[in-house]
C-alpha cells in the first residue's frame, strides 16, 4: 500500500499530565486524523484502493482487462462474465507492520440470469488495527495505576460489495457494475457510513483485451457521526485540538483504463502484458503524471504461464519523479516493483505476492496470500493457452 497522504494533529501536554496524554495519544492520533479527512476528498477511502488478490499485487495492480476470477468484482465487475465456475470461493490475508495492521478479503460468486449467461458475486474487504489499549482511565483519581481499567478497541475499514458481470449477445464485450458499501469505525468513538457504485466495460478478443472503469461514478459519501463522552471531550479541548463534529467525506469518481496482450511464446506457455491507468480529474496528485485537474497514475504487470499450472508475476506500480523540497527541480524517479507466483492443483488455486506497501526508500515488504476454490469447475479451453 502507498500512503499517499497523511495528516496529523498537534497535541500538546502542557495542561494535561504526562501519563494520562501518553496512554490516550494513540486514539485521539486517530480520532484527530480521521476528522480531518473528513474535511477532504482527493484521499478518501483509500484503502478501497490497495486491491485484492495476490495475482494482481504480484502485477502490480494491473489487472484489470485479464481477469478470469471473481476478484473482477473489486477491480472490473464486467469480467465476471468471464468466470466459468459454476461456484467461486476466493479469500486474502495479509498482515502490515509485524501484523498491528491486517487486510483480509472475502468473495462469493456463482453463475446467474436466463441460461446462467451472467455471474454475480459478494465480496467484503477489511483493513483494520486491533487491540488498541484504550488506557484514559487506567491513572485512578488518587493517581494509582489500575491496570484492570485497561480495554481494547480496533480501527477498521470495511468495503461490502455486491456485482454483476454478463456478456452482450453474439458479442465480445461485457458489461458489469458493482454496488458497494462503505464502514469505517475507530472504537465506539466515531463510525461513517458511504455508498458508491462502479461500472466496468470490457471486450476480448483472441490475443488482446481491454476494459474501462468508472470508480465511485456517483462519488461515494461517507457520512460521519462521533460519540465522545465529557471526558475524551475535555482530553481534546485541554490539548489544543477541536472536538469533531459530524461532517461528510466525499470519494470522487476514477476512470481506469486498461490493455492487456498475450504473446504466445511456446506450445504451452503464454506470456500477458498488461498496461493499466488510473485517471482522476481532482487535481495534482503524487504519480507519474500530474497536473490540474488531471492526473495519470500508469501501471504495467506481466504473467508468464504454463500449462494451467503454474504462473510467474511481476508487476510496477506507484511510479513518480521525486523532486527537491523545493519541488522544482527534478530529483529522482521512483517506482514499485512486485513479484509473484500462482499455483493450481486440481480445484483449488494458490496465489503468493512480495508487495511494498510502505514509502518509497523503506523495506516494509508484505507476504500476500490468497486462495481460490473452484467446486465442479467446467473443462472450458482457453482461447490463449490450452494444456
């Protein structure tokens, strides 16, 4: 995952005691940053935007007009009309930070429609810390330490989502869309609620694909809503910070556009090239391409197969040209490299990724797992690779 953006509240200690702001820094740190992103919305939902499977962050990211699976749902719902299982089962587990933070994802799909033309799926993502200690009330009024006042909460994001992928009649191209619901909560201190859609469009032919994607088309609301009692409230006032209030963050609309062509480079072995990108129209952000109100962020993954067997991933992403403070004169150009593989034994497919996900410069390299359950899959030739 790339932190594009963070923003951080001052606290101050003056007119607090030292242990007490100690314990209680952590959740107010994040109580503080998520009022403020509810104040924009180039950065909301972020974490909608790390991806799901280890295939595509093997690739990174770039999948989006070669899928075969019901990941399609996150990353292009019309490319579930591509998916040949009668029932899908696909699950991801991650864990960031020597597992403070984990992402898991979760999908369900199955055929549906008049003669089971179209595919439907489920799908649920999270990203959350746990265990938070919440210690504002482990210094007792004599100033003894009671150790038994000592709880926990989590911080965590959900994204739910129900899509729909079918093919056009007698065509090679493929509709879908994906309603989707947004949770995001910091203990019982705050929580928001958000709703979206997404569109996907894609056509295949023989050796070329390609898709287009509107993300957030009717841009996601997240509407924000704080339960603070007496006491927290106090802990913000007399540390110089203001006490959130409800607000709503908005997540604007994305376009993805992507290509994808396979190179057959032997009787059983198939090479995929795929170029994907990410265009947003709010403005200057930090990718290879940036400039008011439009920004490029451009993304390239390969995949070389043999057979249905086994897959060999490599993908870059998070491309930018680094400058000086000063940020005019040009400095360095950064990119993200990715690495993966992908087994299938029998019904079951097994995807591992070696993924960054810190800033650019650091070693916070993650172990990305994801599993795929095919139940009495159908014997359909590829139209690229047969056996």
């Amino acid at each position: 995952m790339a932190v594009k953006s963070l923003n951080f509240c001052t606290i101050k200690t003056q007119y607090m005691p030292f242990q007490k702001w100690n314990y209680f820094t952590m959740a107010m740190l994040l109580l503080c940053t998520f009022s403020l992103e509810a104040q924009t919305s180039k950065y909301s939902n972020e974490f909608m935007s790390i991806g799901v499977g280890a295939r595509a962050q093997a690739m990174g990211n770039s999948v989006a007009a070669s899928l075969d699976d019901i990941t399609a749902g996150y990353w292009n719902p019309a490319a579930l009309a591509n998916v040949k299982s009668p029932f899908q089962i696909n699950a991801q587990h991650a864990e960031w930070f020597a597992g403070i933070a984990n992402y898991d994802y979760i999908a369900v799909g199955l055929p549906v429609g008049q003669n089971r033309k179209g595919f439907a799926s489920v799908s649920m993502i999270r990203l959350g810390i746990d265990q938070i200690p919440y210690t504002l009330n482990l210094i007792n009024p004599d100033g003894s330490v009671n150790y038994d006042n000592i709880t926990e909460f989590s911080a965590a994001d959900y994204g739910f989502l129900a899509s729909y992928g079918q093919r056009f009649k007698d065509t090679k191209w493929m509709i879908g869309g994906s309603a989707k619901v947004i949770h995001r909560s910091i203990g019982q201190f705050a929580k928001a609620w958000g709703f979206g859609v997404d569109v996907g469009l894609y056509r295949s032919s023989e050796n070329f694909r390609m898709a287009f994607v509107g993300k957030d088309l009717t841009t996601t609301f997240n509407a924000w809503s704080f339960t603070l009692t007496e006491e927290e409230k106090l802990v913000f006032a007399s540390t110089g910070n203001e006490v959130p209030v409800s607000s709503v963050e908005k997540t604007l609309p994305r376009i993805v556009a992507a290509f994808a062509y396979d190179v057959r480079t032997g009787k059983r072995t198939v090479l995929t090239m795929e170029a994907d990108f990410d265009i947003t129209t709010d403005g200057k952000r930090t990718v290879l391409i940036s400039a008011d109100p439009i920004s490029i962020d451009p993304h390239i993954g390969f995949e070389f197969k043999y057979k249905k067997f086994l897959a060999l991933r490599a993908g870059f992403n998070n491309m930018q040209i680094l400058k000086d403070p000063d940020n005019v004169t040009y400095k360095d150009f950064a990119i993200q490299p990715n690495v993966g593989i992908g087994l299938i034994l029998g019904q079951i497919g097994i995807d591992y990724a070696l993924t960054n996900v810190g800033s650019f410069g650091s070693s916070l390299y993650s172990n990305v797992f994801s599993v795929r359950l095919d139940l009495k899959e159908k014997s359909v030739k590829s139209p690229v690779l047969e056996n």
